[in-house]
C-alpha cells in the first residue's frame, strides 16, 4: 500500500495506569516513514496476554481511524488518525496485575505492543524521567538516533528502579521524547535492566522541551492522579522542568532525587550517583 511504501513502521501503544473499577482502555497509533504517514482505515487484529502469561486472547479485528471518522478523545488521547480505541471494560475487564496487548495490522504483519497496569488499593508509584535522568547524557539518544549505539545508563540507575519494585512501587517512566519513540525507548529500558513499568511519551512527532515538557508531565501526573487517585511517591528527574513538575504534582520534596543538579530544587535532593540511593 502507499503507507507501506512510504517507510518503515513506527507503530506505537500507549501504556496506562488503571484501576480494577475504571475505565480500561487499549489505544495504539499506526503509521509509517520519516513524516509519520497514518495508516488509515485498516483492520488491525488485536490479542490480549492476561497478566503477562499464559495463553494470548484473540479480541478481535479493529479498524483504524481516518479523518472523517474519528474517535472522540479520550484518556487525554485526541484522535489524529491512523488509531484504534478498545474498550476493555465490554466483557473483556481486566483484574489487579500487569497485561500486555499486542497489535498486528492484517495487511503486513506489523505491530505495536502496550502495557496495561492495573493498580491495587494503596498502590505507590515513583516517576522517572529518561533523559539525562537515567541516559548518561540529556541529548545522549540523538546519537542513536544517528545510527550510533544506545546511549548508556548510569551506574546505579537501573539498579535503584528496581530496589523500588521490589518494596512494591510501580515505575512510571514519563519522558517528553516524541510518541514515535516509545518502541525504541522500551527496548532501552529493557536491555539496560530495568525493571518493567509504565512508558508514556509526548503526542506529537516533536517531543517536548524546557517549559512545554513540564506542562506536558504535569498533564500527565494530572491524568495519573484523576485516573487512579494516585499522587508518585517518589520522583526523579535532572533539570528545572523535573522540579516545577514534581512540585506542581504535589510529591514530598524530601522524595524528589535530582542527578546533577544545582539551583532552587525546591525541598528535592541532589544526587550524583545512583549507587548511593539503592
């Protein structure tokens, strides 16, 4: 098709919080190329893995949106085309624990994964941002992007996520880094070591920097806080739109770690090294 042909797939899911109760969502993006071309009105087979394990649970064959049919935003996600919305709460509601859906388009054979947590009473979150926070560098990931190797973690980094997932925290990983990227970023995190959680990206192709990147995660932390009632624990990030989010969100100060960073933290902890926080 013309969308096959314009490039290579950057399909995409869209991870969620949720609670047993609420609202169940499974929302992906299907598109292709470098201009991030929608594929538009094709089926989409889609397949459920209840808690990760087990047998895969074929939901059905969905069709992508196109401009004169358009899903109504919802879970703060607006409808640009080439996206399919499933509602899970139909016969199909998801019990406390981690599950994975999966995606295929029927004419290719091309996917997008996403992850589903469904959040117990008292649930306790940390959010993480990526990007100078647990890369070793703020822009480290335009050299891959460049064709280089992925950059690198900090000591300590993936160790200290998981310290926490083992008291029982769910992670959060909230970058401003465009939408295209989730695919990419979730590899990364996995093949440095840490622990599975929650991946959200901006919307857009662009990504977010300085002043929109804070307004995007405080959104974000907004619709985490108005979706389960949960308000992080804990926050990490590495520059001042960490700080404005995770004070705007209402996290305790003294359960703010900053990497490297000097000025008005606000009540937040510097750190230099990850490997005194594990």
């Amino acid at each position: 098709s013309r969308h096959v042909a314009s490039g290579w797939p950057r399909h995409r899911g869209r991870d969620l919080f949720v609670r047993a109760e609420g609202p169940q969502w499974a929302i992906a993006k299907f598109a292709y190329g470098p201009q991030d071309d929608d594929l538009e009105d094709e089926d989409v087979e889609a397949y459920l893995l209840r808690g990760c394990s087990g047998d895969w649970e074929r939901l059905g064959a969905f069709r992508t949106s196109d401009d004169d049919h358009l899903h109504p935003t919802t879970e703060g996600i607006p409808d640009t085309g080439g996206r399919v919305y499933l509602d899970l709460t139909a016969g199909r509601r998801l019990e406390v624990g981690r599950h994975r859906v999966h995606l295929a388009v029927a004419g290719d054979g091309t996917s997008a994964d996403l992850f589903i947590e469904v959040l117990p009473p008292g649930a306790r979150v940390a959010v993480s941002d990526i990007d100078g926070t647990l890369t070793s560098g703020e822009v480290a990931v335009v050299g891959e992007l460049l064709g280089g190797a992925p950059p690198a973690a900090h000591p300590g980094a993936a160790e200290a996520m998981h310290a926490l997932a083992g008291s029982g925290v769910y992670l959060f990983y909230l970058t401003a880094r465009p939408e295209w990227l989730v695919g990419s970023t979730r590899v990364w995190l996995r093949e440095q070591g840490f622990p599975p959680g929650i991946l959200h990206t901006t919307l857009g192709v662009t990504g977010a920097f300085g002043r929109a990147a804070a307004s995007y995660k405080t959104i974000e932390l907004g619709w985490l806080k108005a979706r389960t009632g949960v308000v992080p624990s804990f926050g990490f990030g590495n520059m001042p739109s960490d700080v404005a989010t995770y004070t705007a969100a209402g996290i305790a100060p003294s359960h703010c770690y900053y990497h490297e960073l000097g000025g008005d933290l606000r009540g937040g902890v510097r750190h230099d090294d990850y490997r005194g926080l594990a």
